[in-house]
C-alpha cells in the first residue's frame, strides 16, 4: 500500500457538493492499494501513520505524533481519501499504467478497513468516498508531506 501523508491545519473532502468528511487538523491521508498488497500491508500502514512524530512540540521540534495531540482539540485526526492514482506507473510513454492498482472490489476492502481500525484506536477519522469523483481542500502545515510504501519493508 502507499499513502501520500499530510500534516494539515484544515482538511474537507466533498462528492458532488456534499462535504463527506472533514477535520479541523491532524493529517490528510491518500491511500492507494495495490494488487498485491496482504492485510501485513495495511496493519502496517495503521500502526505507522498515527504514531509518525511529525507535530512540533513547545520547542518547534517534530516530536509529537497524532496520538499526542489528538486530546487537544475534538475535530482532530486523520482525512482518509482513496487514490489509486498512487499506484500509476509513468516510466513509460506519457500515460500512466495503473496495472499495479488493486481491483475495486479489493481496494476498497482495504480502505474501510483502514478506516476502521484508525477509528478502532479512538482517532476521529473523517473519509471520502470510494471511486467517487471528490474535491479535497487542505491547508497543509508546514507543509509537512511523507510518502510511505508498505512494500519498501520487503528490501
């Protein structure tokens, strides 16, 4: 799996004007599933992003995750948004191949299931909508933006 994260002050995604989801901070996160990913993929994906130490603490330092900051302030946690287009391969040509996406049966067990298991550790998590076309607005902070990939533990 990879995941675009995002260390925002504001965050809303909508689907045809609709707001699905939104949060006041805490972090955006795209995620993109791939064909081979394993539930190993995603248990790693849900353990990493809520303990990454990237909010600065009194000192300016980056030493505070989301489980930290998370009692501050009650519209804090993560945005969950689908984004195959993680998994685009554009090494080749000028068209992106998304042969490495994971079908949409699949891809979105995987989503609601990181979605449930963030919430499963009392972390507000706000989402889109799966295939759905959205509109995402943010203020990143910072701006503070990781790329994780679940396959980089296999090397």
């Amino acid at each position: 799996m990879k995941a675009v994260v995002q260390r925002v002050l504001d965050a809303s995604v909508h689907v045809d004007l609709q707001k699905t989801g939104s949060i006041d901070s805490g972090l955006l996160v795209y995620l993109g599933v791939a064909e081979d990913d394993t539930p190993e993929d995603l248990d790693w994906l849900v353990k990493k992003i809520p303990h990454l130490r990237i909010f600065n603490d009194n000192e300016g330092k980056m030493n505070l995750s989301l489980l930290d900051i998370s009692n501050i302030s009650g519209k804090t946690g993560i945005l969950a948004v689908s984004q195959f287009t993680l998994l685009g391969d554009a090494v080749k040509g000028r068209r992106p191949s998304w042969s490495k996406a994971a079908g949409p049966e699949k891809a979105k067990e995987f989503y609601l299931s990181f979605i449930e298991k963030i919430r499963l550790q009392n972390i507000l998590c706000e989402c889109g909508e799966f295939q759905a076309h959205m509109k995402v607005k943010y203020t990143n902070d910072g701006p503070v933006t990781l790329i994780l990939d679940s396959k980089l533990l296999q090397n």
